[in-house]
C-alpha cells in the first residue's frame, strides 16, 4: 500500500490511492455527535505492514510525480510555537513587514497577534490595531491593505464593552489603523463573515455562516441565511452570488480570477446543539463537507457565478482555511493536517500534523512557506509550492 518515495526523509508514498486494501481494515468513526480524533487516514487499521510508513511520516503523496515537485527534496515541517489551545484564524502575510498577522477566535481576547519573520527564530507578539477589531476570522492582504472578515459583534470582554457589528474590515498594517467598509445589509446585521477573497479589480467574495453565534462571539442570534456575498468597494454594492452552500466557510479564488472555490462545513449542525454548550454545534458525520468550484462570468455588476460542482470531499474533518496557491493547486486545513489537491480536485499530498489545523498561510520573500494555524501549535511547512504573486493567496 505504502512505500517510501524519492529518497526524501518523513515521506510515504500511497499506492493507487489504497483504491483497494487487504482485508480487513477499519477505521474510527464520527457518528456520535462529537467529532472523533481517530477519525484519520493514518490510524486506518489494516493487515499491511508498509502502512507503518503512512503513520510516521510527515508528508503522504499520493500522486508521485506531482507531489515530489510539491515538496522537492527536502520539505520540511517543524513547529514553531506552542500558544494557547484555542482556535487560530485570518492568518494574512505582509510583504512590506515580511510578517504574518493572525487572529485568536476566542470570546475573551480582543487583540491579535504578529509573528515577524525577520528574525534568524520567528517571534511572536501582541497585534493592537487602532481601533481595535474583536473576532477576525478571515483575512486577505491585497495592493498593500489587509481585508478582514469579522465575526464579532458587540459582546463584554473583561468588562470593556465593544460595540461593532459583524462585517468587513480594512486594516493598514503600517499604521495599524483600521476601519469598517461593510458592517450590513440593508440594516440587517451580517451572522458573522468567515473568510473572504479579492479578485483583480478589488471586489471582495465572502461567506457569511452562523458560527459567530455558536462561538458567543456576538450578542446577536443570526437573522440571516448562510450564504456567499460579492462586495464592491468602490460602490458599497453588496449582492448574493451563491445561497446553496449549506455552511459556507473557506473560500478562494483561482490566479486568473476565473474560478471561486467554496468550501461546505455543514458537517457541523447548528440546529440540535446545546445552546449551553460552546461551541454551539455538534459534529454530523454523513452531512455535505465538499468543496466546491464554480466559474465566474464577468457583468456590469461583477463577476457571479456559474456551473457549480463539488470536486472534493475531504478525506478527514472538513476544509476550514482553504487557499490557492501560485500555479491554482488548492490548499486546504482538514483535521489534523493539510490537504494539497489539483485545480480538479485530485488529491496530490497530505500534511500529517499533531494539532487541529483551523487555517494556512502562505508566506516569506519568496511565498515558499505555508504556515499553519490551530489549537495548541503555529507550525511551518518550507516546500516549493508558491503562493500567488502579490501575496494574494
């Protein structure tokens, strides 16, 4: 089933894809309301003894040719720091400070944090913008500013009360000032952006899903479906491009603009949770988690959307963060690792981590680093796989 490839060190390399496995195999289950942790392709119990490799190592190809020129000779994967156990989103790379700004998704902090990439060592700090945004869960750098999804609303922290109102958000990362640029629709609070991409001519798609609730990063129970917008700067135009999706999470655009992927976390069930219990979900297994792409056509309005398909279905947990890398492979953060695929779906390497991965950046001078944001651990990746020019990706 398994062999090791290419002569590179923490590689395996899947045959066929397991398209076939001895008998008898098994593997762990998600089926009780509660995402199980065994739930994973490498702890599959199977009469093979070269699926030992799959187990030990840090990178699983799973389409030879492409994946070794993914990784190259010597990938790395090494955990750079150990922070609190609370999920890590927005992850956005600044060229300009070769820094990564990245957000702390937990009702009790306000701030985010910073980790310079100047320094031999990385190091991490406390990130305070002017005034500060409270519960960013998505972000994108694009022609010099970052774009912020953000699911907080007003909510009583430490008893400092901040007034906001879930939206998108524009942040100089030089001066450190922000400010809003979409916080409704129509007098209608937003349930709570989740991510959020920019095409060539600034338009912002982004998915707007219930978890700001669920999370108690609002005061307010969401009013509105769960659905996929397009926002016009220039204009304050917003419009609904995609209200089929039934949680919309990670989303991403294709280099040339011409392809918009979304990812579906509806796995995650928001009408039978405890509402005393947060996270306000539970976990159902064989609900939709698939990843879908449409193409875009271009109008007067803006480009909507066309031809919608699913070409894929995570293999483990659900694609959270989702990103596209320089040459339109699609990255996306699933349980515990990272998912490579082609523009087609084809899934090309796993990157097998110890921690729940929630988000991806790419980044460094040379956008050759992916690094990965979870609960408990910031980890990097250095491979040959680039971002996009102008560290859009």
């Amino acid at each position: 089933m398994a062999s090791r490839c290419a002569n590179i060190v923490n590689v395996a390399c899947i045959h066929k894809y397991a398209a076939v496995m001895p008998l008898p195999f098994f593997r762990a289950n998600s089926l009780d309301d509660t995402y199980n942790p065994l739930d994973r392709f490498s702890n599959i119990t199977v009469n093979d003894l070269s699926f030992s490799l799959v187990r030990e190592a840090s990178f699983v190809i799973f389409d030879e040719p492409r994946g070794v020129e993914i990784l190259g000779t010597s990938p790395a994967l090494e955990t750079i720091f150990d922070i609190e156990a609370t999920v890590h989103e927005a992850p956005v790379y600044v060229p300009e400070l070769n820094a990564i700004i990245a957000s702390a998704l937990d009702q009790n902090v306000i701030s985010q944090i910073i980790i310079n990439l100047n320094n031999t060592r990385p190091t991490i700090s406390a990130f305070t913008p002017n005034p500060p945004v409270y519960g960013v869960n998505g972000g994108r750098y694009f022609n010099g500013s970052v774009y912020w999804a953000v699911a907080g609303g007003n909510v009583i922290i430490n008893g400092t009360s901040i007034q906001q109102a879930p939206g998108l958000y524009i942040l100089d990362p030089l001066t450190k000032m922000t400010k809003p640029i979409l916080n409704n629709y129509f007098g209608q609070r937003f349930n709570g952006p989740d991510d959020l991409t920019a095409g060539f001519n600034g338009d912002i798609f982004f998915t707007d899903p219930w978890y700001a609730s669920a999370l108690n990063l609002t005061q307010h129970p969401p009013v509105l479906h769960q659905q996929t917008y397009r926002f016009r700067p220039s204009t304050g135009a917003v419009s609904v491009v995609e209200a089929g999706i039934g949680i919309p999470n990670g989303i991403g655009l294709s280099p040339d603009d011409k392809v918009l992927y979304i990812t579906d976390t509806s796995v995650t069930n928001f009408t039978d949770a405890d509402p005393n219990i947060i996270p306000r979900y539970t976990w159902g297994a064989t609900a939709s988690k698939a990843v879908y792409a449409f193409d875009t056509v271009d109008s007067p309005a803006g480009r909507y959307l066309i031809n919608k398909r699913p070409i894929w279905y995570p293999e483990e947990f659900a694609d959270d963060g989702f990103h596209v890398a320089g040459n339109g492979y699609l990255v996306g953060a699933s349980g515990f690792g990272v998912d490579v695929l082609s523009q087609w779906g084809e899934l090309l390497i796993r990157i097998q981590t110890d921690f729940v991965v929630n988000n991806i950046q790419f980044a460094g001078r040379d956008l050759n680093e992916l690094w990965l944001f979870g609960i408990g651990q910031i980890a990097r990746v250095q491979w040959e796989l680039r971002g996009m020019d102008g560290a859009r990706s």
